[in-house]
C-alpha cells in the first residue's frame, strides 16, 4: 500500500470531467446565444456570474476530499476478497455501469432527505434559472462526504480507476440534462433514461415535484424506488427553492444553509431535536409547521377535489 498516495493522484490528474470542460463552455455559449436569439429568459448575469463563482469554490474545495475519498478506494479495493475476480473486461464495466448508477441515485437521494447533506448540495438548486450555467453550480459542501458512498464498490472489488471513470462519465452525461431548451425525447428514451424533460421536474420548487427525479444516467431507479414524477404540461417548473434566497454571493450560495442549520441547532431545545435538524429532511420544524416534502404533497393532494 505505500504507492497508493501517487496512484491517486495520478488518477486525479486523469479525470475525465476536465477533458469535458470545453465542451460544457461549448454547449453553454451555444445556448446562450439561442436564448439571446429568441429573447428566451434563461440567463440573468448576476446568477450566472454566482454560478461561475460556487463553480471555483467546487473545484477549490473538492482537491482533497477526492483526493481522501480516492486513497479509501485503493484502501478498500486492496483489502477486497473480490478483486482478483473482477476485471476490465467489458462484463464488468456493464455491471459497474448499473452498480455506480444506483448508488449516485441513493446519494442523490441522501442529499435530499438527509438535513445536513441538503446543505451541501442546495448551492446546485438555488438558482430560479436553469440552463447550462446551473449545471455547473455544483454542491460545494457536498464533495466533503460525496466519494464515501462509492467506496463499497471498491469493496466489491472494483478498482479505483473503473469507479472514477464511471463516475466521471456519469457527471458528464448529466451536463446536458440543464437545459429548456430540449423538450421531450422519443418516448421510450424518457422511459429508461434521465433526460432535460425529468431534470426540469427535479429542479423544482412546485410541491408537485418537490425531492422527484434524483436519477443520474437511468430513471428507472426512480420509477422503481417511487420517486418518479413526469414533467405535467399543465403545471409549468418554477425553478429555486420553496424559500429562494436573496444574495448572488458565491459564498453565501454555497454555505448559506450551514447557517441556517446552525441558528436551529442553537435554538432545538434540546439534543434530540438538534440530531432532527441535522438528520431529517430539510423543513421540519420542532416548534413550528412541518414543510417537508413529503407533507406538503400529502397536504396539497389532500385538498383537491
């Protein structure tokens, strides 16, 4: 185990994600020059400069903790009875594929309904626009934690290199899920895959689609786990939160509900309900209305005809 430190570093210099980069910048100049064509609100400067900006503080804070959530890999990757069993030969790589989808829905997910994970993560839906700028406002706080849910792959005798790989893939197949300006896809494509149409709806403040939707590549596990919700012409996407912030300070975007969470664990009353602020899902209140997710929807269905 002594060479692992520079193994993952070479691996880090190796991330697929940085050879995307141009074209991410490619696809967003496009689309903006479509928006600015046809007079489409999809961008407004101060949000846009907030999302380069929490975009910085992501590539800043995530050095290390990718860098500590590698080194694990190898640690556990090292120690795994399986390794000697599974291979780069492509078996193993459409296995991988499905394993590493599912497990970015259960931490997506997690980052929902877990308090103190939505804090790392609500920089990427705090944002009223949606378009490729958004994409890249990233959860900041999250990349503390993020690479632990991927370590019991490397248990399972996945090497480090075929985990980040896929990972990488992943995070670049979802780039171009931020955008209105792709409608729907052929239906069976919607059906199987996570698309613009079903990423809308996870971007949402309405109730209706609040915490739907957490796919990365394939949204079956949604419609499996019960978390699927189509995009309703009907009821048009507001984009934010159910309580939008009001700064475009990148760092403000990126930690501002650290604070919050901070203010309610000083005033919990108690360590029990300091664990409940920290561990359910964000909107639960011991001393005022319940606005988790879930109630709200069960609130609002109850109250239609």
């Amino acid at each position: 185990m002594d060479n692992l430190l520079p193994q993952a570093i070479a691996l880090l210099q190796d991330d697929w994600v940085i050879y995307a980069l141009p074209l991410f910048f490619t696809a967003l100049l496009i689309e903006w020059a479509v928006a600015w064509r046809k007079s489409l609100a999809l961008y407004e400067r101060q949000d846009f400069l907030a999302s380069m900006g929490v975009m910085l503080l992501t590539v800043v804070v995530d050095v290390l903790p990718k860098l500590g959530g590698v080194l694990l890999m190898f640690v556990c990757w090292e120690l795994s009875p399986l390794k000697e069993v599974v291979s780069r030969a492509p078996q193993w790589w459409v296995l991988l594929f499905f394993l590493d989808d599912l497990t970015y829905y259960s931490f997506h997910r997690a980052n929902h309904e877990v308090r103190f994970l939505w804090a790392g993560h609500v920089s990427h839906h705090n944002s009223q626009y949606y378009n490729y700028g958004t994409a890249l406002r990233q959860g900041v706080g999250e990349r503390v934690i993020k690479y632990l849910f991927w370590c019991p792959l490397a248990l399972l005798g996945f090497d480090p290199v075929m985990i980040i790989t896929m990972m990488s893939l992943s995070l670049i197949y979802q780039f171009w899920l931020h955008t209105e300006t792709i409608d729907r896809m052929p239906a069976w494509f919607e059906w199987f895959f996570n698309t613009p149409s079903h990423h809308r709806v996870h971007h949402a403040s309405n109730v209706r689609y609040l915490d739907r939707n957490h796919a990365g590549v394939l949204i079956i596990w949604d419609r499996l786990f019960g978390t699927f919700s189509p995009e309703i012409e009907a009821e048009p996407v507001r984009y934010g939160l159910t309580r939008n912030i009001a700064t475009h300070h990148p760092i403000k975007v990126a930690f501002g509900e650290y604070t919050d969470i901070a203010q309610d664990l000083r005033r919990a009353g108690g360590w029990q309900n300091a664990l409940r602020y920290l561990f359910l899902a964000p909107g639960w209140s011991h001393d005022g209305e319940d606005k988790r997710s879930n109630t709200l929807r069960r609130l609002a269905e109850a109250s239609t005809p």
